[in-house]
C-alpha cells in the first residue's frame, strides 16, 4: 500500500518496470520506474516519466485475463475479488502472463525474484481428466491446477503447460509454461482439429505461424501451440519474450476486439505498425499477407486480439507469428449467394464478406499512406494475392493428407469441407481480381 493507493509491481523478463496503482475509487493508472530500460510495456505507453491513465492501462490489464465474462468470474470467485477489476485479478494469476510480464502485489516481490521453481508430471490419464473439464467448464485450469498463478488471454478454453524431453509438466512456482493445449470451441465439432489444420496450412505457405500438433489423450483431442513467447535458452533455461495483442498495443478493451464493435480496423493496425521504425516495412507486408490469407481461409475470428507484437527496446516490435486461425468453412458454407454473407473480422480496402473481395479493393487497401511510404505498391499485393489464392487449395490438400495417412480423429467430417469451400472461395477471387 502507498497512501491512499493499491499497487501491483509490473515486471518484464524479471526485471522490473513499474507500478500500477488503483485509487480508492478503484481506477487504475500505471508509472514507469525511473530507472527502467528495457522493452516498454506496450506500445501504447512508451517509456517517459509520465502517469498513464486507466483509459491505458486498463485495456493492457483486461488483455492479460480471459475474455469469457464466465471464466473470469469464476477465478474472481476463487480469490474472493471482482471479475471486472483486473488488478485484483492479476494480484491473483498474474505471474505467467501472456509474453513477459509479471505481476505482483508489493509484498510478494520474491515470487518474481527468488521464487523456487518445480515441475510436476502430467500422465496421459492426466491430461484427458483435465481436457475433458476444460470442454465442460473453461474456468477448470484454475479449479484442478496445483498452482493457479497464470493468466492467457481470449476467448477460448484452453491451459498451459510445460513440454520438454517428451513429457508434459504443470509448472508451479517460478518455472514458464511453453505450451498451450486447447480442447476446441464449445459447439464446433471437431474445432481444435480446423485450427490444427488451418495453422499447418500457414506454415506450409511460408508464413511465420505457431508450431502446432494435433494430440490425442485417451478420450480426448487438442491442438497444441508452442509459444512463440517463450524460448529455450541454451541451457535449457525458458525465457520469457515480451509481447502484447493489437487490441493491448491501440489500448482498446478486449470487448470491443472486432472492428464492427468499434475495435481496430485494417487502416488502425496498419497506422500502428507504419510507427514501429526500422521493421516498419516488414511488419507492413507480413500484416497484408495476413489479412488475405485470413480471408482466403474463411477465418471469420482473425480480429485484433488474434495478431500480436513481439516488443523490443524503445518502439521497435516485430509482428509475431500467425496464431488462432480457424476456418469457419467446416460449419458455414463461404458463398456470397447467402441471404446474409459471412464477413471477416476485418475489411480489405473496405470489404470483409466472404466471396466478395476484387481488384479494386487491393487498389483501395494500396493507398493507405504507411503502405506508399513503405514502397508496398498495389501491384505487389495484387501478386501476392492472386499468388496465395492459387497456392492455399493445393497447400491445403498437402496438409489433409498427411492428417489422413496420421489418422486424426474427424479428418473425414473437417476435410473435404474445407477443400469445397476454400477452394472455391479462392476461385471467386481470382475471377474478380
């Protein structure tokens, strides 16, 4: 406690950065220690000795938690605090959060700095027991974990874990989770195998994206997701990379996360990635690929909380790898002739319905003034795009094959329906371009 105020020490890769305060009225704002220089925590509140107000920091806080209103309530529960005050929360579960913030109350500093670490095994059985709660009830992780000390944001269910030398371990104390294992969206059949898929077709484009498997344990299937946030050293030690989602980095609530909610468009992403210095030009073209891939996909929940920053010194961030793609493609058919055509989460120079996108919507994208100033000209993303729209089909079908000759568990309901419906929403593209 400092006077009149609560605070919660804000550490990145274990160094730490600041305070963020809550007031006797409960608002938040957060101040960088004086003598602070590493990466800053977002790119929406650079490194300066000035107070940030909780129009900042509080979307930043809300991105560290889950989005589900259901499973924050519960962690609330637990911790008998408030599922919409994120500092309570995060004095809770705010040790392994989302890149490589941690977060403590100030009495509890030796939990970054001196906290012993340990791993216990996790068996087959154990996994299954966990996964097949995690489907029933998405607050689980926290009520069946020994720990509870992490935090990831979004929508889904969904736990972390450490993976290493062939074994999966829950982590307690100081030690980093690695990994991510997802049992699928509540009522989508077969989903964590759409996203196993659709990410194994990002990778087989040649587009930076989250490694990822698809596993069985006993009953139960997940996909799992190696953090592109946590790398091993040479050592073996796990380090923790500092990063932030789009929605964190425009200091916009995880609430309104889909540009038809008010949250970040294609034109804001991009206004924000053209100040981000010498990688400007690289995350530019990479967040074009992007956009019309997701489009081409038929991934319907590639909003700003599904693109993320990795975040360097001063306000050099590179845009991190693809993660979260999901085609809709399974459920719903992708053809414009709909009575209400199925849209994107984001537009593309001004268009986000499925099967609509030409030409002159690349012409339009082509004029946004970060893209002119980094040389990206309309006939590079024509290229790109009539590229991807004749590549995806057959990249696609390499991806089915090798999941048939595996034998994954709802190839034959997932695959030829996202052969059918990519495929021919790629063909509609290149009639129109």
């Amino acid at each position: 406690m400092r006077g009149r105020y609560r605070t919660l020490l804000l550490f990145i890769a274990g160094t730490f950065a600041g305070h963020v305060l809550q007031d006797a009225d409960g608002a938040l704002s957060f101040a960088y220690d004086p003598s602070y220089s590493g990466p800053p925590v977002s790119l929406s509140m650079p490194i300066a000795p000035i107070k940030y107000s909780q129009r900042v920091i509080r979307p930043y806080l809300m991105g560290l938690l889950p989005d589900d209103p259901t499973v924050r309530a519960d962690i609330a529960n637990r911790y008998n605090c408030s599922s919409e005050n994120p500092f309570a929360l995060l004095s809770h579960i705010g040790l392994d959060c989302p890149g490589a913030v941690q977060l403590v109350l100030e009495d509890a500093t030796h939990l970054v700095e001196s906290r012993p670490g340990n791993l216990a095994e996790l068996s087959d059985s154990d996994l299954e027991k966990r996964l097949h709660l995690l489907r029933e009830r998405a607050s689980s992780p926290w009520e069946t974990g020994r720990s509870g000390r992490w935090s990831l944001g979004g929508a889904q269910s969904k736990m972390a874990l450490r993976y290493q030398d062939g074994r999966w371990y829950e982590c307690e104390g100081s030690e980093p989770t690695t990994h991510i294992l997802k049992p699928g969206v509540t009522g989508y059949v077969n989903q964590a195998l759409d996203e196993y898929l659709c990410q194994s077709v990002a990778a087989q484009m040649g587009l930076p994206a989250a490694q990822v498997k698809y596993l069985t344990f006993g009953s139960e299937h997940a996909v799992s997701i190696q953090r592109y946030d946590r790398i091993f050293d040479e050592d073996g030690t796990v380090v923790r990379i500092h990063q932030e989602d789009l929605c964190q980095a425009l200091s916009i609530d995880p609430s309104r996360k889909y540009a038809e909610q008010g949250g970040p468009s294609s034109p804001d992403v991009l206004s924000l990635l053209g100040t981000t210095n010498a990688n400007a030009p690289r995350n530019l073209q990479l967040f074009v690929l992007y956009l019309l891939f997701n489009y081409l996909m038929g991934a319907t929940d590639a909003h700003a909380k599904n693109y993320s920053v990795l975040l360097g010194t001063g306000d050099t961030a590179l845009l991190a790898p693809l993660y979260d793609i999901a085609s809709i493609a399974p459920y719903q058919s992708l053809s414009p002739r709909r009575r209400k055509p199925l849209r994107a989460a984001m537009s593309i120079g001004g268009e986000n319905r499925f099967g609509l996108l030409s030409g002159r919507h690349l012409e339009r994208l082509s004029r946004d003034a970060n893209l002119i100033t980094a040389g990206i000209t309309r006939e590079w993303i024509a290229s790109a795009a009539e590229r991807m729209a004749t590549e995806i089909p057959s990249a696609l079908q390499v991806v089915l094959n090798s999941a048939s000759k595996a034998h994954l568990a709802g190839i034959e309901q997932v695959g030829p329906a996202l052969i059918r419906e990519i495929g021919a929403n790629c063909r509609r593209f290149l009639e129109q371009l």
